[in-house]
C-alpha cells in the first residue's frame, strides 16, 4: 500500500494540449493574415479619404491634373499589398519590384513620400523642368518633395485594432475549446 496522492488522466490532459497547440497555431496564422489585411485596407483608405497631406506643388496639380496627393493614376495605392512571413508575422506596404504604369520603381515612390527627399537641381533637371513649363529661379538649387507619411500613421492608429483582434480571437477559440 501506497502513502500518497495519485494521479490519473494526464494522457487525456497531453492530448488536449497537443489538439490545443494545433489550433493554436491555425488560430494565431489566420489572426496574422486578418491583421495584414486590415492594415491593407487601412493604409488605402487613408490615402484614398483621409491623409492629411502636404499640398501638391501648383506645377504638379497642373500636370497630373489633380490636387490629390498620392494619387496619380493609382499605380502607388494599387500596389499597397501584404506579405505573410512565416511565423515572424507580415509585411505591409510597397514590395520592392513593383512598377508603375510607366515602368517607375513604386518601392522608391513610396518611400519618397513617406519620408521626404530633397533633391539637388542639376542643369540637366532645369532644363526637362524648363521644356514642360516650370521655370526655375536662376538662384533655386534644390527642390524639396515634403513627406506624406502615409504608412507609419495609418500603423499607430491601427495597433489597437490589431490587439483587439488579436484578443476577441484567443477569447472565441478559448471559449469554443472549453465548449468541447
């Protein structure tokens, strides 16, 4: 005869835990890509509706014909996409080898906006700017594309809506796991 406590069942306990691991992980992978996806579409509408941008230059809304920033012919909004990356999570924004419709580098283009750039005037710029009608003060020496962050914003206001994804997901599976 044994003095003591005995233990029984923890084969059924390792099993629910290996079924548990299991869902967990399928759980976790469609959390991520919903996540992804509404950063997508977040990202979109900002740039589409609500991004409070810097203005375009008058030249610029003379050549596009739009005083939209961003949105020339839709080639940068187009391209804002997803990409899972395993179990380290996703990617979402421009990904590099995306072209515009006129062979443009939109990886480039996106990051330009985002962050802004100021560029030297070389006389060969002067003179292209020249032959489509923007003349250049003889003392400008620089042209300076302001940033229109349209990425980094959009995430900041998004993570809460990510967190509650993420919680209302882990508290419906736990919920449908207690169930049976």
């Amino acid at each position: 005869m044994n003095d003591g406590i005995q233990i029984t069942g923890l084969d059924k306990a390792l099993r629910f835990m290996n079924r548990f691991e299991s869902r967990y992980e399928s759980m976790v992978r469609t959390l991520v890509r919903r996540a992804a996806l509404l950063v997508v579409k977040e990202i979109k509408a900002y740039v589409r509706d609500s991004g409070n941008f810097a203005p375009n230059h008058p030249a610029t809304i003379a050549q596009k014909g739009s005083d939209k920033p961003l949105i020339n012919h839709g080639d940068l909004i187009n391209s804002i996409t997803h990409k899972l990356l395993g179990d380290e999570g996703f990617f979402a924004g421009v990904l590099k080898g995306k072209k515009s419709s006129d062979g443009e580098d939109l990886v480039n283009i996106g990051w330009i906006m985002e962050h802004g750039v100021t560029i030297k005037v070389s006389s060969r710029m002067r003179g292209y700017l020249h032959s489509i009608g923007i003349h250049l003060a003889a003392s400008t020496t620089t042209i300076t594309i302001p940033a229109r962050p349209f990425i980094q914003p959009v995430w900041e206001s998004v993570l809460p809506k990510i967190k509650a994804l993420f919680v209302e997901g882990f508290r419906d599976q736990i919920q449908a796991w207690a169930r049976g």
